[in-house]
C-alpha cells in the first residue's frame, strides 16, 4: 500500500466528530478538487509503502478502537478494502472516506462510508458515481463540502432527487476560505433542512498542522 501518513488525533468530521481516531491517509487520487486541504495525499511522491500487515500493526500500536483509511482517494488501492476487514475483525470501528467518483460495490458492508458527493466549485460536478447510492445504508454518511450559493442550491437538488431516504447522516461542510459556517447556518435554517452543520474540528484546534 501507498501510506501518506498514520496517525492518532481527534476525529474532526462526520457524526464521529470529537472522538479519538486513527487515522490511515493513503496516497494517490483521481480528483484536484479545488479546495482540497491536503494535497499532499493525491500524489506518490512523499509515500511510504508498506503491507497490509504492516499498516495493521502500527493502527493496533495506539489502541484506538475507531479508525478511518481516507486519502486521497482510498479505495484506488485494492489493498484498502483488504485492511478494512482485518480491522473489521480484530474489533475496530472502521470508516472509510471516499470521493464518490470509485465503486463502493465492494467495500464490506460493516464499514461506515463516508461519501463526498462534489459541487460545482470543486472543479468535480458530476464526478459522483450515481449507482453507489444502491451501496448508501442508513449507517452510511454523504458529505456536501460548500463553498458557494450555487454548491449550496446543487446540494439540495441531490438531495431532494437522489436521496430517497437511503439515509438520515447528510453533512453540509463549508469551505472555510469561501463560506463562513454562520451564512451556511443561515441557508439551512431558512430552508428547514434536515443536515449536519460539519466543521472541521482539527482544522479549529491545530490549525495548518499536518498530522493532526
């Protein structure tokens, strides 16, 4: 496997937010979305690549029992959806944040999938692989990063088109460059929508440190 980093810190997203995790960052993505906030992670270059058993054993190291494998985009690596399971089996709470554009077909069903669905100021509109709503179970989350009116107007028209109730764990995540979390506050209040307010907690906490 590719391995950008493993570490331990606060989750700082998803409904898991504010728990400690480990976190297993892999290397290489499909996307350059234009917010991305860790470019480091879409290319090789600063890698390590270690095995599957390797990577088990440094996660096992901090006795952590939630773990998220994210990136980059994760699951380029067929080794990903390998580690989710040993993980799955040795008793940890396993989640997998994912870019949506790649197959959730495969992925284990007991694993929590963290699925971005792009908006157009991502550069990546469209990307979202439409048949892997067919994989979103109620424990499944779908993520809205917005940085814009028209990434906010396109997130609910997903929603209210494509959802179909798949499940209750949506995030509206503001663009922390773009979009202050009080506008996005606002528009969903006015709108009465049934979504999570997601900021980045460990953006708050160590700000601009890698690692964290």
């Amino acid at each position: 496997m590719l391995v950008s980093e493993i570490f331990k810190s606060i989750q700082g997203e998803s409904t898991f937010a504010g728990l400690p995790c480990v976190f297993v960052r892999l290397a290489g993505c499909n996307l350059s979305c234009s917010w991305c906030d860790t470019p480091y992670a879409r290319v090789p270059d600063e890698a390590i690549e270690m095995t599957i058993a390797e990577v088990f054993e440094e996660v096992g190291g901090f006795e952590c029992p939630l773990v998220e494998i994210t990136g980059g985009e994760p699951l380029l690596q067929e080794e990903a959806l390998e580690l989710a399971v040993e993980l799955l089996e040795s008793g940890h709470r396993v989640l997998i944040e994912t870019n949506g554009s790649v197959p959730l077909s495969r992925v284990d069903p007991r694993v929590v999938k963290i699925v971005d669905v792009k908006c157009p100021s991502s550069g990546h509109a469209g990307s979202f692989l439409m048949e892997n709503l067919e994989h979103i179970s109620a424990e499944d989350e779908l993520k809205f990063v917005i940085g814009s009116r028209e990434d906010y107007d396109s997130a609910v028209r997903f929603l209210e088109e494509f959802l179909m109730g798949r499940t209750q764990k949506v995030l509206f995540a503001p663009v922390r460059t773009a979009l202050s979390p009080a506008e996005l506050s606002g528009w969903i209040l006015k709108d009465g929508l049934r979504v999570r307010l997601q900021l980045q907690l460990h953006s708050y906490i160590w700000p601009g440190e890698r690692g964290r």
